[in-house]
C-alpha cells in the first residue's frame, strides 16, 4: 500500500494509518522486513537504498518516540514539584465533577492524570483545575495576655549621714545668721 495514496484521502484514514504505524515496534519491524527478504523474488531483488531509507525511517521513529517519553516524564515531574510548591498555599479551583472548591493545600498525589491537589477539607483538586492561588489566612485567634508580672517594691531610700566638721563654727538653730 502506498503511504501517498493514504494521506491523499480522508483525514481519518491516515490519521488512522499513522497511529497504526505507531505502534509498531522496532521487533515487529525488523519481522516484517525479513519476511519480505525472505519472500522476494532472486531474479528481481528488492532496491537496498528503499531497504536502508525504511530502517533508517524506523531509528528515526524510535528516537523520536523515546524522546517524547522523556519529554513527558519531564513535564510530569515539573507539575509535581509545582503542585508540591503549593503546600500550605490557599486556592481555589474545581473537582474532577466540577464543585467549586477552596481551602489550604495539605498535601498532593500523582495520578496518572497528573498531580493532585487534597486540601484541608478533604477535597480533591486535579492541579490543572486550579484557578487561584495565595497565602494562606492568617487563622483569627483570640491573643492571650500573659500573666501580670508583679512590681517589684520600691528600695528603701537611704540618705548618707551629715558630716559635721568640728572645726567650722556652728550656727544656732534659733540665731538668725548675721555678718559680721
């Protein structure tokens, strides 16, 4: 069957051609094209260059399909640690039946459809369904006042003794001071 002939017609036919030939392994590949080394005429041997075009096609195949794998993997583990960045985060967002939901974020699971997010209420929300994203409130408590410390009492105050020196004369304490 010609591959132009495929892709010449309806969308469907070789959108369905090419998922066949998707998934087919390189084993299965490599049993086909022995069959049909296998099978062809020795008076009229097949062209090698189609022959290494269509194995070099198949590792072209490959790679490109190991590299989508990991590509995957990739993303998969960047939403996961994104998801996991939300950890204490207050959103808002919707379930898999699309009841909107809000809370904290308490913890998160990989799915096979990605992270999900459990919040504190015990809803869960796939991590493509979020829609808004902020710090969590501030719990409102009511703020406790410690305990009053008591006062310490007030230290005696303490006046040093009057020094009196017996050489200075000394004043009477009825005699009004007078110049001499």
């Amino acid at each position: 069957m010609d591959i132009a002939s495929l892709s010449s017609g309806t969308g469907t036919t070789a959108t369905a051609a090419k998922s066949r030939f998707s998934e087919l392994t390189s084993e299965e590949f490599v049993k086909i094209l022995f069959t049909e080394l296998s099978n062809q005429d020795p008076l009229k041997p097949n062209d090698s260059n189609a022959l290494l075009e269509q194995v070099s096609s198949i590792r072209s195949i490959e790679s490109d399909l190991a590299l989508q794998n990991k590509l995957q993997a990739v993303v998969t583990q960047n939403q996961l640690s994104t998801a996991g960045a939300l950890l204490g985060k207050y959103v808002s967002g919707y379930t898999d039946t699309f009841e909107a939901v809000q809370g904290t974020v308490r913890s998160v699971s990989q799915t096979r459809d990605g992270p999900v997010l459990i919040l504190a209420s015990g809803a869960r929300v796939p991590f493509d369904n979020v829609d808004q994203i902020r710090e969590a409130p501030v719990a409102q408590t009511t703020p406790t006042t410690p305990p009053p410390t008591p006062t310490p009492a007030p230290a005696p105050v303490v006046t040093p003794p009057t020094r009196i020196d017996s050489d200075a004369p000394r004043e009477s304490p009825t005699a009004p001071n007078t110049q001499r």
